[in-house]
C-alpha cells in the first residue's frame, strides 16, 4: 500500500482503515479486469505491474489509451452506481492489483480531504492526458504522433542508457499500433522514419530513444 499514490500524506487512522477494506488479486498477463459498458462498483490500485487502459471502436480495433504503472489508481469512482465503465481494462504484464468496494472507499473519503485531494489530483492529470493525446490526434503526421507517445511512455518507464534512454515495458510494433488508433504497416513507416533520424533504435526487441531529441521533433517540426 505504501507505493500507491493516492495514498500519501494521508491520516494515520485513514491507512489503517484502509488496509480492513483492500483485498490483493493477482493478474495474469492480457486478463481482463473489466470491460467497456460493464457496471462496475469496486475501483482499483496497482500495487505492482502495469495495467493497460483501451477502447474498441465500431469496426472491432483496439485502441489503448494509457498504460498504468505500479502505484496508480486504475479507474474512477462511480458515484452514480447506474452508469457503466466508458474503457475496457487489461493486464499489460503479470500485474497485482488492490481493490475494494466503492461505497467503502467513499466514506473514508469524507473523513479525510487529504485522501480526497489526492484522489481529485490524479483525476485531473488523466483528464490533461486525454488533452494532450486529443491535440496529438487531430490533423498531426504519423511519425509525429509516434514521437509524442514514445516522449511520453519513456518519461514513466524511461531508463537511463546514456545517450539514450530503454522504455522498460514490453512493446510491440504491433502495440504500438493500437496505442496510436493506426494500422500496423503505417506505424511501421513511422517507426522507420524516427529510426532514420536516429531518434529511436530497437536492438533485441527493445525500444530505446532520444528523449530531448524527441520532444523538440513532435514539438517544432
């Protein structure tokens, strides 16, 4: 519990109360935790692993939206209980996750703003996500909208390789693909086209990067 986000600089009497309403599940790699349009009245905390967060569109493709490292809150809290999920939600890896009722984890809400603000907090930084990944999809070239993504996938699973930096998650072209809403031949002429400008290179189905040099290309050219 202490690497969940939403959970520090809370009251003491708050973790304890939290700890009596979390249960632990484990994950298997592409097992669904919940569904688009589903009803669901538990939310969820990564406790360690990834989750990946996507949509289906009219004509059946995937599209991902996030991927969720370990200490972030994976959904919303439904305070209207007859409205349904608006994404579906998978394990991207072997994943353990903390759950508990919803109406538990409102009522210990109004007994310590801490924990609420935090919780509005990490509301409002997926809503700036949405922001940014809708300017990137409108009237944008591929290769840019594959150098905004790769930018921002490196910031939270970036390593550090001197020159360039390893994303520490298991990416394929494929993936990739659904994370940007294309087809997988387009995004590999993207690919190739970053590849050629040496701003990404992929050695043993690895995926490393020029981070600075990434955000100045999606940026300003």
């Amino acid at each position: 519990m202490k690497n969940i986000e939403v959970f520090k600089n809370i009251k003491e009497e708050t973790y304890e109360e939290l700890k009596n309403i979390l249960t632990t599940r484990k994950l298997s790699k592409k097992e669904i935790l919940f569904y688009e349009r589903e009803i669901t009245n538990k939310v969820y905390f990564i406790k360690e692993g990834k989750m990946s967060i996507f949509k289906i569109n009219e004509s059946g493709e995937r599209k991902v939206i996030f991927i969720l490292r370990s200490g972030q809150m994976i959904n919303n809290i439904l305070i209207d209980e007859s409205k349904s999920n608006t994404v579906s939600c998978e394990a991207f890896e072997q994943t353990t996750i903390l759950e508990c009722d919803s109406k538990d984890l409102l009522k210990i809400m109004e007994k310590d703003f801490s924990l609420t603000k935090n919780i509005l907090l990490h509301m409002e930084n997926i809503n700036r996500r949405l922001y940014r990944q809708l300017k990137n999809s409108i009237s944008i070239r591929i290769d840019k909208k594959l150098a905004a993504k790769l930018y921002r996938i490196s910031r939270e699973f970036g390593v550090d390789k001197g020159e360039w930096t390893l994303i520490n998650a298991n990416l394929t072209i494929t993936y990739i693909a659904d994370m940007l809403g294309c087809k997988r031949e387009s995004l590999s002429r993207a690919m190739k086209i970053l590849q050629d400008k040496d701003l990404v290179k992929i050695e043993n189905k690895k995926v490393y990067v020029r981070k600075n040099e990434l955000s100045a290309y999606f940026k300003y050219t």
